[in-house]
C-alpha cells in the first residue's frame, strides 16, 4: 500500500487544488444544478408519471409508491452520469498538448499524482451531488434520515467505480466526438436500463441476466436495498464487491494511461 | 479595362467609430482617410496594432458599414452593392478561418459555393488552386494535420476561388516561420504577375518592402504618409543609420553624449539609432566623444525607420 | 504558370441569398460526423424502449384521452416531438455559437456575396433537413411496432418540420443572447424541465387546473400535441391552434433573429 500512500500525499492535493480553483467560477451554477436536477425529475417522474404507475399497483414494487422506487435509482444513475461526464471530457482536454495536466507534469507532480489529485476531485463533487439530492429527497418524504448517509456512501463508490474506468480511457482519446458516442451509445443505455426507471424483475429472464452483468445495476440495486431498508448480507457484497473490483481495475489502468499519455 | 490607371478602390474621408451611432464614448478606429488603390498594384497598409488597419480592411471587405466618408470599389458603392462587391473579391483574414469540420479540398468547394458557383467549375478550380498554393497532396487530409505555413496557403486558395480581381490580405505572414513566408511571398508576387490587385496590411517592414508598389502608413487612425517604399525612405529618413547597444548601467551617460552627433537620434528600448548621411563618419565621431558601446552597426535606412520618425515608435511595439 | 485569374469581371454570376449552400456545408461535415445523426435518432428510440416498454408494464393504459391508447403509444410521440425540438434547438444554440465565436465559420462566409439572412436562413433550413431525417426513421421505426397508424400518421413529418422551424428560430434568437459557454447551463435549465413536464410521460389531466395553465403555454406541449394527434387519428381541431402557435413563434422569433444577427456580425 505504500504506493497508495505517497500518492495521496502532498503532490495529489496540488492537483485537487487546481481544479477546485476552477470550480470557484461555476460553483453558484453547479449547486443550482444539483438542487434542480432532483426536483425536477422527482416531481415529474415521480409525482406525475407516479399518478400513473400507482394506479395499477404493480406486483413488481413490493407496495411501494413509484417515487419511493424511483429515487434511488435516479440518484445512483445520475451520479453515475456525472461521473462519467466529469472524467472523460475535462481529462481529455486536461491531457492534449495545451491542457492542464501537462502543465502539472512539468512541475514535480507525477501522473498518478494528477490521477487522484483529480479523482478526489471527482469524489467530492460526487458527494456535494449524492448530499444535495438526499435532502431533497427528504423533503419529499421517501428517505428515511437514519438511512441517508448510508445513501451517499453508495452514490461516491458508484461515481468513483465509473470516474476511474472513465478516465483511463479519456485520458487516451484524441476527439470529443469519441467521448460524444460513449456517452450516446453507452452510458445512456445503462442510465436507462439498469433498472433506474423500472424493475428488472418484470423483464424475460434472459434481459435480467444481462442487466446483472452490467455495472450500473448493482449501484442501483445496492442504493435501493439500502434506501428501502431491504438490503441483503448477501447483495450488499456482491454488489460492493463488483463495484470495487471496478475501482481496483479503473485505477490501475489509469495510471498507466495516464504516464503513457503524459510521458511520451 | 485592363488599364493601369482605372482606380479599383477609391476612400474619401473615410471613418469608422464603434459603438451605438449617438453614442459619445464610441471609439474611433479610423478617422477620416482618403486613398486610392489602382488595377494591378500592391498596395501596403503600415501601422502598429489598433491603429486602424484591420478596422479600414473590414471596410473594403463590405463586412463593416463605415461610419462616415465614401467608400466605392470597382465601381460600385460599398454600402449599397455589398455583395456585387464581394463576389469580385478574395479575403484572407488574419485569423485563419477555414472549416476545421472539413477536408482541405471541401473548405475550397463549399466556399465556392457561397459565391454560386457550379460543383463543376468548382472541381476544376480547386484541382487548380491546390496546385497553385502546393498542397495537391493535402486535397484529402482533414484540416487539422496542416501545419501554420500550409493553413495560410488554404485561406489564400480559397480566396481565390472566384477568381476575384482584388486580393484582401490581413497581416499575411503573422507567425510564420521564415521558410513559409518566403513561399507564401513568392505566391502573392506570382499572383500580382498575372495581374492580380493586392491590398495588404502588415507590421513588417520587410514584406511591405518585397511586395508593396505603393504604401500608406497609417496611425491612429488617420494617414500619415503615403507612397512607394523608396520614395518614403527618401522622403522620411537619412540614407544611413547607425545603431548602438550599451551596457544596462552606462545606457544613460553614454546617450547624453551621442546628442548632438547626429540630426536625427531615436532612443529604443534596448538600443540608440542615430540617422545620418554618413554612418561611418558618425561612428568615428561617436568614439571620439569617448563613447564605448557594445555593439555598434552601419545600415541603410529601411520602412521601419520611415515608421519610427513618422509615429515616434517601433512597429513592433 | 498556372493561369490565375486575369481580373475579368465576367464569368462570375452574382445570386446573393442562396441560403441552400448553407445545408450542403452542413451536409458536406455530416459526411465526417454521422454518427452524431445517428445518435439522435437512437436517443428518443432508447427512452421509448425504456419508458414506452419497460415503464410501460407499470402504467397500463393511459386514462382520460377517450379510446384506449397504451403508455407506448402515449408516450412514442412525444419523443418525436423532442427529438424535433432538441436537434433543432442543438443545431442554432450549441453548434451555432461555436461557429459564431471559436471557430469564426460566419466571418469567412460573410466575406463571400451571402448575407446574414442567407446564413440565418440557411441555418434554420438545415434544422428542418435534420429534423426530417429523424422524424423520418422513428415514424418507421414505430410503424413496424405497430405505434403509428399509417397513413395518417405521415402527418408526422410535416408536424415534425414545423416543430424544427420553431424550435430552430427561437435558438437563433437565444444563442443571439449567449454572452459565454457557460450561458448553456441557462438553456438547460428550461429546456430539461419542459421536456419533463409538457405532457411527455403522463397526461395533462395529472395536473391541478393552475399548472394545466401553466404547461399549456409551453410550446413543447403544442409540438407533442401535434404530433400526438397525428399519431393517434385524434385531436379533432386542436392542431390548427398547434399550428397556428408554432408558426407565429418561428416566424416572429427568426425576424427578431436575423436583425439582431445583422448587428452582432456586421458591426
């Protein structure tokens, strides 16, 4: 673990520190966001569209109203989104030949100083998102405050679990049209089918297959037991521990990327 | 019509002031010039930044309406006939503007397009044009792989494709390395072989030099002088100048003592030039004086010196 | 000598105005870039699957719009109207500011005979081009799920051409307005809660009367009215006031447009 260590010292914050400098200028807009973002689809979604859906009392929601199932899932996904979002175009910019990444690499710094510098950026960010959206999410009366906490900590591991993957590949890409169709063709499929909007169970047992396999799910399977308090022994491991392996694999494949891509 | 004497470009008192039309605190980027620019020459627009020549250069492109004065090009008012104007005429602004979304060659055929002319022609043309600037083996290459020289030559292609009887140019060469300048020079010279107008504006002296037939130079917005280069360095300067570098610490001393030896002394910011008839006689008296700088060099007076006793500054500044 | 040209004035015809050119530009860089179109018209066929299919088995059928129409078929139409909407609106906002600021791709065309109102013209007609394709392959898309009754349903298309014109006017007179990159957020703060709330997922009859008021000022709930009436065979003379609405606002909001345009591109 020593690497880990040395690479969460000093250095690391120097690059967190840059990006909160820049994040002074958009901070009022980004809060705004993150505030609008959940009332907005929990009222739409789950208010109006909820009229709809509890009207037939699916078997599917175990007694539980649409905005109850929906919440955790809109959280996980969004945050997901975000992550995915805030590690692929910025990190790309960051590393052509005018982006800030090389000039961090003239200075001291290493890219695996530039790589957690930036994701704990991310992690923060993630928490201000996950933190905002669970007191909203109060307010609609669907989040018991007891469970609350727990909710975030689910949100962070999914966007770390994404940030990190996301970045390795970012940080190799040329055009913003390649980060364009991975977030079309990719990440919106999984935003929507990972049973963010529906239950999975309702589906054929072949689509529920693969919804297991893909990563979205867990997070949301896992914020969901934890947010309705249905959570296993069981799934909660498995659903951590595929996450993880996400992390482990993200950053290890990063921080090659990112000394290939900044070392040449 | 091919006579050398038909004005193709006529100015008379022309102005241009930004901001709101009864505004007072508009600010005046051209302030009342008059010139003429005649078929088949190279005419030069010298001046520092923000003296006026982009601002006057938007006016002769009919993108810009001038505030004040007449403004006719080939026969035509450049308020009321902009785009008859502008089918006649090829620009290349300062800023590279090609489509960065296309090919080399599909920059050529869509702009030829804006002017309405056929993909055949079009085709033709281009195959033409590529050859003529030497990037026939980018035709096909996205914009991006070009370097800064061949990025120049493409906006030049392109505003040669409808053949147009005036050439606009704003600052050419800016940032160019010296190897493609060179070639772009030898382009513009070629073009004004076959009998192309060129109208330029530039900040180096040397390119006004090498390609401009007659120039104006111009400050704050008004004129301040106008003619060949030759006859402006005539006009202007002493045939010599003589440029001395002094160590930091003596700089002060040592200018005090060069005063009086020669007619005209301009101080620079790292060195003095002293204009006179005979450079070499003004360096033995300079010795004499018991001057010692660290450099000192003889030279004939060029555009930049004309700049520097016209505007009381360097062109580079 | 490769025969440059001689400053003939002949040979050169003026036709100022030609608007088209603009679409075969924009057709020319679609060549390089398709995927981009691609994946607009993949967009609303995800939500559909997502929301039409798998939403869907929550809702049943969707109560108050007289016959029985189902959440597929409720909800497949108004993301016709989106899609219309946001390529549109994508197409004068976004792409369009780039082309006014970092790219300068209007300094260079105006320098040509064009005019601004060619440009802006130009613009708007290459939105319509694009929302045509979209709606275009959703109508056959769906048709073959059996959402759409053919051939009442081709009423889509021009539905979807108006929307276009609309949306793609009033991003000409907003991006007008932009002052920098981060203006985008503004935008998306009314377009994401018009697409959530004009009657896309669920009928205007969930709302309390005030709000009905509210959302029936939107003119995504006139575009998804639209386009639902011709989807489902209904409506009865609901879409001339549609048409009516969405023509206005285009015309009025292009006019406003291209004078503003004139100022910013030709000071």
């Amino acid at each position: 673990m020593h690497t880990l260590a040395r690479a969460f010292s000093a250095p690391a914050f120097r690059e967190l520190g840059y990006w909160l400098f820049r994040y002074r200028r958009t901070w009022r807009g980004s809060i705004v966001i993150s505030i609008g973002n959940p009332l907005l689809f929990l009222t739409a979604l789950g208010l109006g569209l909820g009229t709809l859906v509890d009207r037939e009392d699916s078997a599917y929601l175990h007694g539980h109203s649409y905005l109850t199932f929906i919440l955790p899932g809109i959280l996980i996904a969004g945050v997901m989104q975000t992550a995915f979002l805030e590690a692929s175009g910025p990190v790309m910019q960051s590393a052509m030949s005018r982006g800030s990444y090389r000039a961090a690499a003239s200075t001291p710094l290493e890219p695996a100083g530039i790589l957690y510098g930036h994701l704990m950026y991310w992690i923060l960010r993630a928490t201000q998102n996950a933190v905002l959206f669970t007191c909203v999410s109060m307010f609609f009366g669907t989040v018991d405050p007891a469970r609350a906490p727990l909710l975030v900590l689910v949100a962070v591991l999914v966007a770390v679990a994404f940030a990190a993957p996301a970045a390795a590949w970012a940080v190799t890409v040329t055009r913003p049209s390649q980060i364009n169709v991975m977030f079309r063709f990719v990440v919106l499929p999984l935003y929507m089918f990972s049973g963010t909007f529906f239950p999975i169970e309702q589906l054929p047992v072949s689509l529920q297959w693969v919804a297991w396999a893909t990563p979205l799910w867990h997070g949301v399977d896992l914020g969901r037991t934890v947010a309705l308090g249905t959570a296993t022994p069981y799934g909660v491991l498995i659903h951590i521990g595929y996450l993880s392996v996400m992390v482990v694999i993200g950053l290890y494949v990063a921080r090659r990327t990112y000394r290939r891509k900044l070392y040449v | 019509m091919t006579d050398s004497s038909t004005v193709l470009i006529d100015a008379q008192g022309l102005r241009k002031v930004y901001g709101r039309p009864g505004d007072k605190a508009g600010f005046t980027a051209v302030d009342g010039i008059d010139f003429q620019v005649r078929r088949g020459e190279a005419f030069g627009v010298l001046g520092a930044n923000g003296a006026g020549k982009s601002s006057t250069m938007r006016m002769i492109a009919c993108v810009s309406p001038p505030t004040a004065g007449s403004l006719r090009i080939l026969g035509y008012d450049s308020g009321a006939d902009g785009a008859k104007i502008r089918a006649r005429l090829g620009v290349v602004p300062q800023d590279d503007t090609i489509d960065t979304e296309l090919t080399v060659r599909e920059n050529l055929l869509i702009y030829g397009r804006y002017f309405g002319l056929s993909w055949k022609v079009l085709r033709e043309r281009s195959t033409r044009l590529l050859e003529f600037t030497r990037l026939s083996e980018k035709a096909d290459d996205a914009v991006a792989t070009l370097s800064g020289g061949m990025r120049r030559r493409l906006t030049i292609a392109r505003a040669l494709i409808n053949e147009p009887e005036i050439v606009l140019l704003d600052e050419p060469t800016t940032g160019l390395d010296p190897q493609a300048r060179h070639l772009l020079w030898e382009r513009l010279f070629q073009l004004k072989q076959d009998g192309v107008t060129l109208l330029l504006t530039t900040h180096y002296m040397d390119e006004a030099e090498q390609i401009c037939d007659r120039l104006v130079v111009m400050d704050a917005g008004k004129i301040v002088a106008e003619g060949a280069p030759a006859e402006l360095i005539a006009r202007y300067t002493l045939r010599e100048v003589l440029e001395l570098r002094f160590a930091p610490g003596e700089r002060q001393i040592m200018t005090d003592k060069c005063r009086g030896l020669a007619e005209r002394m301009e101080e620079l910011p790292d060195r003095l030039l002293l204009s006179t008839d005979n450079g070499e006689e003004t360096l033995s008296a300079v010795h004499r004086q018991g001057v010692q700088p660290l450099t000192a060099l003889v030279r004939r007076s060029s555009l930049e010196d004309v700049f520097l006793t016209l505007t009381g500054r360097s062109l580079l500044d | 000598m490769t025969a440059m040209p001689t400053g003939a004035p002949a040979g050169n015809p003026v036709r100022p105005g030609r608007a088209w050119t603009m679409v075969e530009r924009n057709l020319m860089i679609y060549r390089h870039t398709w995927p981009v179109l691609l994946a607009e018209i993949f967009e609303p066929m995800l939500y559909l699957l997502a929301f039409g299919v798998g939403v869907g088995l929550l809702v049943g059928d969707v109560p108050g719009l007289g016959a029985s129409v189902s959440y597929p078929q409720f909800v497949a139409p108004a993301l016709l109207a989106t899609a219309a909407m946001n390529g549109a609106m994508n197409e004068t906002t976004f792409n369009m500011y780039g082309k006014l600021t970092t790219d300068k791709t209007y300094e260079s065309i105006l320098t040509t005979p064009m005019s601004v109102r060619s440009v802006a013209l130009g613009e708007v007609f290459w939105a319509l081009v694009r929302g045509a394709i979209v709606a275009t392959v959703f109508l056959v898309v769906v048709s073959i799920f059996g959402l759409a009754e053919l051939p009442g349903a081709l009423l889509v298309i021009p539905s979807a051409l108006l929307i276009g014109f609309a949306f793609a006017a009033m991003g000409l007179l907003t991006v007008t307005f932009l002052r920098s990159w981060q203006d985008f957020q503004l935008i998306q703060l009314v377009m994401l809660p018009m697409f959530l709330f004009a009657t896309t997922f669920f009928p205007l009859s969930v709302y309390p009367r005030a709000v009905q008021v509210f959302v029936e000022v939107l003119p995504l709930y006139h575009s998804v009215e639209l386009v639902r009436a011709a989807f489902l065979g209904t409506g009865g003379g609901y879409p001339a006031i549609a048409v009516i609405y969405l023509a206005v606002l285009g015309v009025v909001a292009l006019a406003i447009a291209v004078r503003r345009l004139e100022d910013t591109l030709r000071p």
